[in-house]
C-alpha cells in the first residue's frame, strides 16, 4: 500500500479518537484498534513510515499513539 495511503487512513482514524476527552485512553483505543483491524504488513508499513519521516504529516493523536505504544502496534 501507498505510504500516503496509510497516512491518510491513519490520520482518520485518529480523527475519531480525537474526540476521546482522556487523551491517554484515545491513544490506547488508537493503538488497539491498529493492532485489531489492520494486518501485520500495514502495521509495519506504518512504522517504517514514521521512523523515516518522523511522522511529520501524521495527525498529532496518530503520532502520539504511535511513540506510546509502539509495542502494541508492532
């Protein structure tokens, strides 16, 4: 899949769990729902996604979940 592709799914899901009022759960719900519904080869895309960019054009719930719970992710 397109790295902008990912991003983009990514960033709308992150959308929806922005409107979690406790950030710490959005992040989690975020991370477990990436573990859920997506397979292991869009995961790790992801990752190597945000390990070369940094995730710079990532929603900022996206990244933050991404640097708390890599391990989930994974």
């Amino acid at each position: 899949m397109q790295p902008n592709q990912l991003l983009r799914m990514g960033n709308q899901i992150a959308t929806f769990f922005d409107s979690f009022p406790d950030r710490q759960e959005a992040m989690r719900e975020l991370a477990m729902h990436l573990k859920k519904f997506w397979p292991p080869a869009m995961r790790h895309e992801l990752l190597a996604l945000f390990d070369s960019t940094g995730g710079d054009a990532a929603h900022a719930l996206l990244a933050a979940a991404v640097r708390a719970h890599r391990p989930l992710i994974e």
